[in-house]
C-alpha cells in the first residue's frame, strides 16, 4: 500500500500561511506541516496544531531569510545589518566552510531553534534535516555522543554537497554553460 505525506512548509512565518495549512489539513490536502520556531506567528502555529487531531508537526531549522531566535549579537556572523538571518544560501555556505566562528554561532542558532521534546534530528535522501516533535523520555547519555559524532558527519557532508553544487553552479553561470537537461 502507497502512503503519501504532504507537508507543508514555513508553518509559523506569517498568520495567513497558518490559516493555509489549518485549511488545507482540515480539508484533507495535508497530513504535516514544517514549524519555523521563533518566527512571527509560530506561537499561533502551534496553538493551531495542537487544536488538529493527528496532525504532525516537524522542525524547520532557518538559517536563512527569517529572524534567529538567538539574540542577533550571539550570532553576528550569520545576520545581517537589521539583525535578520541572511537571504543568500550561498554566501552562507561559503561563511560556514570557512569560519569556525560562523559554524558555531549556526550550531547555537539550531539548538536553540529545538525545543526540549524534538527527536533526534534524521536526514532525508535528499539531505533534508527532520525532527519530529513529541513528547519523550530524554535520549540515552551512553549512546548521545556516538549519535552526535554520527549527525555531525552527516551535516558536515551535506554542507559540503551544498557548497561545491553552488560552486558548480556559478562557475557555469559565469562560463555560459548550461547543465544537461534531464529526460
């Protein structure tokens, strides 16, 4: 039997995306939704969630394009002039690559973004972190820093997937190349 899991994105950025997705689960088109922590309207998002039966609500970690949760001055690295995370995926890739300072003010950033009941975070096939938030019992301090090592590889190579396909894709833009179109 075929499960399908549709979910939707930015839950808690703005009170007309949370009236969307209450919308669209009650009528049936969603199953999920990804909440943005500390955004505008994710207090409503989650009041919102917590009134659907069987609705699941994920994590989306921001690092980009939205307001840290951390106050702006403990991650200068990361915000830009308003105090506001940067828009541009790239630039923060290549900040990342190279500054252990950026790379640890984005480690406080997530943590903080994940309240004290998420799971583990699990990557997905296509390098996608999710969490899924519920109650219970905290994980087993034996196994927690094999699990850390373990996640923090898994990150690692997916930053690094991410900044050589950026590269990639600027040095074909500025040689006038186009990638093969896929059949």
């Amino acid at each position: 039997m075929l499960h399908v899991i549709v979910t939707a994105d930015d839950f808690g950025l703005d009170l007309a995306i949370n009236e969307a997705v209450e919308q669209a689960f009650c009528g049936g088109l969603l199953t999920a939704a990804s909440l943005m922590v500390g955004q505008p309207a994710a207090r409503d998002a989650v009041e919102r969630a917590r009134r659907l039966p069987g609705f699941r609500v994920g994590l989306h970690v921001t690092l980009t394009g939205a307001r840290p949760v951390l106050d702006p001055a403990l991650v200068p690295d990361l915000v830009d002039a308003s105090g506001r995370l940067g828009t541009r995926l790239p630039a923060l890739g290549m900040r990342l690559a190279v500054s252990g300072a950026a790379r640890r003010q984005a480690e406080a950033e997530i943590r903080a973004q994940f309240p004290k009941e998420v799971a583990e975070p699990l990557p997905t096939a296509d390098g996608v972190m999710v969490a899924v938030v519920e109650k219970r019992e905290p994980p087993d301090p034996a196994h927690a820093e094999a699990n850390r090592a373990s996640l923090d590889e898994r990150v690692l190579r997916g930053k690094r997937t991410i900044i050589f396909y950026e590269w990639l894709r600027e040095r074909r833009r500025v040689a006038g190349v186009e990638p093969p179109v896929a059949s």
